[in-house]
C-alpha cells in the first residue's frame, strides 16, 4: 500500500474507517480492544460499531470465563488479557464515547477506555533520557502487533510502518514508525528530526488539521522503539492559540514553549536539550514546530485522574477517565498543574 492513503483528508479517513471495521473480523483480543478504543472516540462510529462489537464482546468473554473457570493456561499477551479482564468487570455497557469541553485556555477530554490502558513505561521510573533498544521489551516489531499496522511503504529513503494506536486521545490517532527493523531506541537524532519535518509537509498540503508529535524517552513516551504520533483535528489545539507570547500574544505560557519555522534551527535547540539530557514534548506543523522543554517525568506527580502527561497534555489538552472530574477539573488546577512541569 501507498502514501496515496494521505492524498487527501476524505481518502484517509475513509481507509482509517474501513480497515478498521474490517478489524472485527479477526478473533484476536487486542484488535477487539484496538476497534473499541478507537471507535469511542468518533461517536457515530461508536454507534454503528457498537452491535458487531457487543457480539464480539460476548463471545470473547464467555471464552474467558470457561477457560479461567477450567484452569486453562492463556496464551494471550498480558496486556490485552489484563485490559480486557478489567473491561468485563467493568462490562461494555458502561464505556461510553469520548466526550469534550473547553476549560478556559484548556481542553478537557472524557475518555473512558484510557482508564484501561497498561502503564508500560508512561508511569514508570525511568531514568536519563536515553535507554538502548530493548529486543525483549514491548515494541513494534512484536509478531502480535502486526494486524494493528494499516500501511506499511517505502517513502523517500525510509521504510514506514503506521500503526492504530491502541487506546487513542486524538482524531485518526496513529502512530508512524520509521524504519522499524533498525530497531531504533526513542531518541531524536538530526535524521529523523528531518524525516518528521519533510513528513509533516506532505500532510499539511492534503491534510486540514494533520499534526506529527513526539514524546521524548523520559517525557512520557510508552514505548522505547522510535516513534511519532500523528492525529487530525478539527480546531487547533491550545498551545497554538495567539494569545501565547510563543505566537506572539501577551501572556505566557505555563511551559517553556518555543517555535521554531525553519528545520535547521529547530534541530540545534533539539541538539542542546539532547546534550542537556533534558526532555522534551514536540508538536510538529505546517513549516513550523513547536518545542516544549520540561520536567523529567520521575521528577513530577501524576494526578489520580489521569495517566500520563506527554504531548497533548503539554498542549493544552487533558484527558481524565474520571466522569465526575471531567466536569469539575477548573482553569487554575490546569494551569497549576502544567506549571509543576516547567523546569
């Protein structure tokens, strides 16, 4: 399969739907949860799935139950069992599709099925912000994520695998991984800083509201294997907004937030931050990226109602599996709470 996939707004969301209903078909625990996950963010999609995925859901879980209840051994990968175990205690009645409101400067987003997600390293102690590639850990190459990539091509000199991502946060949330059998750790190098600049100018000519983001090793990244993360949106995220001294405005923001318009000065900030061992979250445009430097993640606190602070977060944008929080998270503990990550 080609880039053509990106040729157009209308084209890729349609091949994002379409391969992603036909998901359902397989018998497979994580692509069930994939579909679910990533249906709950598009309510209408949510909708018409729902009936296939009720279906599906029962058959799975009347599966488990005889297995568990028989001592069988599951031979499911921990995670997809460990998510799916929590989804029948919880039982799929209760997920609901993503909901949002705006918090004075900030977005706030219901997002039931993050709840669900498994930690790896988002939420763990890590140290420096560098680790080598780990073969034995989670990452890209791993036989069972295979039915989760919907493109892999050949573009310019890099090969490119594009993966669903499994427990979303953005529209059309995917993840690009770029010459994934290198087995690259997540470290940004001048290489494929170039790669994700280049990439994002394709997007941006066909794609109204294409973003490419990034989340530094120790900036709550999940995984250790190079990757970026791609979305559409159909309003800009708030760390874009002009009242920002960074775009010019008049009040400054909770973060250090610099932009950068052209790729060569861009990489020789990021060269400083790598040579600091400082960690970063990047967010890259149209011709333009913006840098946000910050607190290691070991050296903050996670709120309870959220599990991770990385590049949508440092955006502006919070997500909470928390009903009851959604609607009472106010301005001032957003700004309190983006400011404990300024450095």
């Amino acid at each position: 399969m080609s880039m053509d996939i990106f040729s157009s707004e209308n084209t890729f969301r349609e091949h994002f739907k379409h391969r992603l209903q036909g998901l359902l078909s397989h018998d497979d625990l994580g692509v069930f949860i994939l579909v679910l996950a990533n249906a709950g963010l598009d309510e209408q999609l949510f909708n018409s799935l729902m009936p296939e995925l009720e279906s599906k859901y029962q058959r799975l879980a009347q599966h488990y139950r005889h297995a568990i209840s028989a001592g069988k051994v599951l031979s499911d990968p921990p995670d997809d069992l460990m998510v799916f175990l929590k989804l029948m205690a919880m039982t799929l009645e209760q997920v609901k599709p993503a909901a949002y409101r705006m918090e004075q400067a900030w977005e706030v987003q219901f997002n039931h099925l993050r709840s669900l997600r498994p930690p790896r390293m988002a939420q763990t102690r890590v140290s420096g912000t560098r680790v080598p590639f780990d073969p034995d850990g989670f990452h890209f190459n791993k036989a069972f994520l295979q039915k989760e990539k919907f493109l892999q091509t050949q573009w310019q000199t890099y090969e490119l695998s594009v993966f669903y991502n499994k427990f979303p946060f953005a529209g059309f949330h995917s993840l690009l991984v770029p010459d994934p059998h290198a087995c690259l750790n997540q470290y940004l190098t001048r290489h494929y800083h170039q790669f994700a600049w280049d990439l994002m100018q394709i997007f941006a000519a066909n794609l109204p509201g294409a973003g490419i983001a990034y989340n530094a090793y120790g900036a709550f990244c999940s995984v250790n294997h190079l990757h970026f993360h791609f979305y559409l949106r159909s309003t800009r995220l708030p760390v874009m907004d002009e009242c920002w001294q960074h775009n010019g405005g008049d009040s400054a923001y909770p973060v250090d937030c610099r932009v950068f318009r052209d790729c060569q000065h861009a990489w020789e900030y990021l060269d400083q931050l790598n040579q600091q061992q400082i960690a970063y979250n990047l967010i890259y445009q149209q011709h333009k990226l913006f840098v946000l430097a910050r607190k290691h993640q070991s050296d903050i606190r996670i709120p309870s109602w959220c599990n991770g602070l990385g590049w949508y977060e440092l955006a502006g944008g919070f997500t909470t599996f928390n009903q009851p929080l959604f609607r009472e998270l106010d301005g001032l503990q957003l700004d309190a709470l983006l400011a404990s990550l300024k450095r």
